[in-house]
C-alpha cells in the first residue's frame, strides 16, 4: 500500500473515493463544507438521514453525490467530538480500511480535517493509519494453489490531504507506520507459514536473507553441532527428537558503536510443538505452527528497526527447534544440564519452549546486554489468564516492565505485568535435578517465567508471553496479528532515546 501526504488544497480532477471524518454532532469539516457547497447542501442533508449517527467506525457511502467530483464520499464516524481517544481511531481507521479494500478503488484520499486524536499526536495518527490499511489488506497466499484466483484487493495507495502545520507529523507518521508494516508483514508471513515449510533450516535462511537486504543487518546461526559444543543441553533435548535439525539464530543490527551496549530479544522459535513424548490431543494441535511466534516477532522487529536505522545496537536470537515425539525424543523424567551449568528434570516434553530459551538467555550474556526481552507463545494458561487482549510481562526490573507496558499502551499492542516473586520459585524445584521444567497446575504461566528467571540473573530481563495475543485461531479470521512487534518497536526506539 503506497501511502502520501498532501496539503489539504480540495482536489481538482476526478475522485474515486474521498473519505471525511464527521462526529455525531454532524457538524461539518472544512473539507466537508466545500463537499457540501459544491452539491448545493445535499450532503449535509445526507447526513441527517437515520442511516448515519457518527458512531466511532460507521461509515456511510455516498455514490455520485451530485454537483462534486466524487464517486465516493465516504463519511467515516468518529463518536463524539472531543472524545476521539486512541481507541475510536483504532476502531475507526480498522473500519475505513476494510471498507475501503472491498470496494473497486485504486486510490482513496483521505481528509485528516477535524480528525484530531485527543490523547495522541498527528504522527501516532498517521502510523495507526497506516498500520490498519496493511492490516486490513493483509492475506497469506503463498500456499495457494497456481490455479487459485486470489480476490484481489484494488486500493493500492491511499493519500492523506491534512493542512499545512500538521503535515510533517503526518509525514513522519507514515514513515513509521510504513517500517511497522514491513516488519509486521514479514512476522505474519513466517508466522503463517506451514510447519512442512517453516522450520528451523527455512528461519534460518530467510534470517541469512534479511541481513543480505539491509547493510546494517548480520546473521549467524550456530547448528546443533556448535551448541552440543557449547553444552546447550537444554535446547538439544528439545531438537533431538526431529529430523529437523535445530538452529539458534543471531540477527544483529548495528546502528551505534560497537562500545554501546545492546538491547537484546529472544524468540521462541518452535516450528512445530506436538508436546513430543507428551504428546498433545488431535485437536487443534495444527495451531502449534504459531508456537514460532516469538522468533517471527523479533524477526519482524529486526527489520522494521533496519528499517528505521536508529543509533542503538539490538540483537535479535531465535531459538528454533521441532518438537516432536520419536525414538530420539527426550521422555518424561529424563535430566538435562543447561549451558548454565544448572540441571533441569523434564517432567512434561510438552514444556519444551522453556528449554530452548534457557539456553539461549544464557548464550546471549556475552553480548553484554543493556536489557534483554524474551517473546514466547509458552503457556497456554496465559490465555486464560488475559485472553487475546494482552500480553503478559514478567520482569526481574520494574522499570523494564514499566517502559514494556508504557510501549504496549502507546501503541495499543498492549501488555500487562504478573509477578515472578520468589515464593512461587519452589513450585519448580525438583528432588533430583536444580529444577524441573513444569510448576503443577497453579499459576502455570508464572512458574514458566520463573523458570526463565532462573537463567537471566546477570542483566535487566522481562520475558513476555504472547500465546493469546499473537495468533487468532477463530474460523475464518484465523492468522498471525504480527503482534508485539509494534509494542518491542516502540520500546527500542525509546531505549534509543526518542522521546516519548
Ligand atoms: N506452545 C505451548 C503453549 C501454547 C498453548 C501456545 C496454546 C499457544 C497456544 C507450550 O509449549 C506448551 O505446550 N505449554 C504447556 C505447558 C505445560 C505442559 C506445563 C501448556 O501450556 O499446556
Ligand atoms: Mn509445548
Ligand atoms: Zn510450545
């Protein structure tokens, strides 16, 4: 989707679809009184009319409104005046976008006119913007078939006409929301992507790929021999039971000097969870392609950053295995040392996602990093606990856990704290090893992240748990949410020093 901003001068030639803003007032924009003057009054008459009550995200089509030069004018409600808040945008801009990607439209000019966000600026404006058209224009069709006809979706740029004093917020907006959408589309691909096609290799390759793309990008992968090497233990008890082989993937940009310390994220990368040994039921079990959401959302945000190119150094590892069940595979009671040097007692193989990424949070303690923030679909019980809304903070440093949750409010990709407070420890504590890798059925998202707190005690850590927000596993509206990527965005680029 090709966006541009332009001064807000009411267009001259042809238009296939003008979108202006109105609140339930009815009172009419600048933009909106010229629309109405050209058509001798008709569209504020239009207006009046039951169909319309300026509800945040209606949107009423007027056809060939008479005296203008308009196919369309598409009035897009925005609830009260004055109580336009981040919300009603969200939900606005998500209704204007789908309405606009069903009609047969290439081009749709928006008037920003009166469209003022109480509780945020023109460039969060313009971002959500721009965010909601890729969103909604968003599908996975690599794996259809070369004789499917994909509906096609014609709106292929949209043009912001906004006044003079707004337009380089509004510009600026664009641009972010633009590197978020890349990011974002590139999280949903791999995220969507089949397990038979999406494993540790093809993360991989497609992570070699990125850092080809961008100049400021490097990857390196250490293969299983490498890490038997370095005694991840931990992570091999996982990839030894598939014929996938496992991978630990290291993208790093460099926007600063080499002397300025990282920020660090950590991707669950499971290309598939069967449970292994503990095997998992038939149903549903195909929603365990997503169980790669974490590595696809540091993945995602990699890029949006290259995109960006901030002066700050971030790493990104995805720690990528299959879990599956196989004379190999690790059983129930078996003991693993970790690269830690702690022992961990494998009561459940299904628990597998905090096996890799101990390993991980060990290895990434030579970057020496400012803070580090593992992303993990590693509970399911998460999902009970804060459903699809939010995702869930745990933190060993409240301030990493507040500027986490100050970026998901911003950006409305929201996250909310659960304690990892020390009496929950001895849940994990196991008779034979240091630890065992399941808690017992209470608080089992919590005794997860306690587990991870176990192996990033020498930095400022949080681990985020995104089972419920980073898929949709409902009908037809199934997919990647390309979730928390705007969230880890926000929060790096305010590390970088951005002011808020
Ligand atoms: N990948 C799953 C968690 C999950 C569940 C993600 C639903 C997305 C949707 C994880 O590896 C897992 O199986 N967790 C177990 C842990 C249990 C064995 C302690 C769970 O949540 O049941
Ligand atoms: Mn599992
Ligand atoms: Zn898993």
């Amino acid at each position: 989707m090709q966006f541009s901003v332009k001064s807000n001068t009411s267009p001259k030639s042809r238009i296939q679809g003008l979108v202006l803003g109105c609140y339930d007032d009815f009172k009419l924009s600048e933009m909106g009184r010229q629309v109405d003057s050209q058509s001798a009054g008709r569209l504020a008459k239009l207006l009046k009319r039951d169909d319309f009550s300026g509800k945040a995200g209606q949107t009423l089509i007027l056809h060939n409104l008479e005296g203008t030069n308009l196919d369309r004018c598409i009035i897009l409600g925005l609830g009260k005046r004055d109580e336009l808040d981040a919300d009603r945008l969200i939900t606005a801009a998500t209704a204007i976008a789908n309405t606009a990607k069903s009609l047969p439209i290439k081009k749709l000019v928006i008037s920003l006119d009166d469209v003022i966000v109480c509780d945020r600026d023109d460039t969060w404006l313009a971002t959500k913007l721009t965010e909601a058209f890729n969103d909604a224009a968003y599908q996975y069709l690599a794996m259809k078939g070369k004789q499917t006809k994909s509906e096609p979706i014609t709106l292929a740029s949209v043009e912001l006409l906004t006044e003079a004093d707004r337009s380089k917020a509004v510009k600026q907006g664009v641009k972010l929301g633009g590197a978020l959408s890349i990011g974002k589309t590139a999280t949903k691909d791999l995220s969507n992507a089949p397990g038979n096609l999406c494993t540790p290799t093809y993360l991989a390759d497609q992570s070699k790929a990125l850092a080809k793309q961008y100049d400021s990008l490097t990857t390196t992968v250490l293969d299983e021999k490498q890490m038997q090497k370095l005694g991840m233990g931990a992570f091999l008890s996982v990839s030894k039971g598939s014929d996938e082989p496992g991978k630990m993937i290291i993208i790093q940009y460099r926007g600063a000097a080499a002397s300025v310390k990282p920020h660090v994220l950590v991707g669950k990368g499971i290309t598939f969870d069967t449970g292994g040994i503990s095997l998992k039921g038939g149903a549903g079990m195909w929603e365990m392609i997503y169980d790669m959401c974490g590595a696809a959302s540091v993945f995602g945000t990699l890029k949006t950053i290259a995109e960006i190119g901030p002066k700050m150094n971030v790493v990104g590892v995805l720690a990528c295995a299959e879990n599956m069940p196989s004379a190999r595979a690790s059983k129930p009671g078996d003991i693993v040392t970790t690269l830690s040097g702690q022992t961990v007692e494998i009561l459940n193989t299904d628990a597998e996602g905090r096996l890799v990424l101990c390993d991980a949070l060990t290895y990434i303690e030579k970057f020496n990093p400012a803070t580090v923030v593992d992303v993990a679909t590693l509970t399911g019980a998460v999902i009970v606990a804060l459903g699809s809304q939010a995702s869930a903070v745990f933190s060993n440093d409240d301030e990493v856990a507040r500027n986490l949750i100050a970026a998901g409010e911003q950006t409305r990709d929201r996250a909310w704290q659960l304690p990892i407070w020390e009496s929950y420890q001895p849940q994990i504590n196991s008779a034979f090893a240091d630890m065992q890798n399941i808690g017992g059925k209470e608080a089992g998202s919590i005794t997860a992240a306690c587990f991870l707190a176990r192996f990033a005690k020498k930095y400022r850590w949080a681990h985020m748990d995104i089972a419920g927000t980073s898929f949709k596993w409902a009908g037809t509206k199934k997919g990647a949410t390309g979730r928390p990527v705007a969230l880890l965005t926000e929060y790096l680029l305010q590390q970088a020093g951005r002011p808020a």
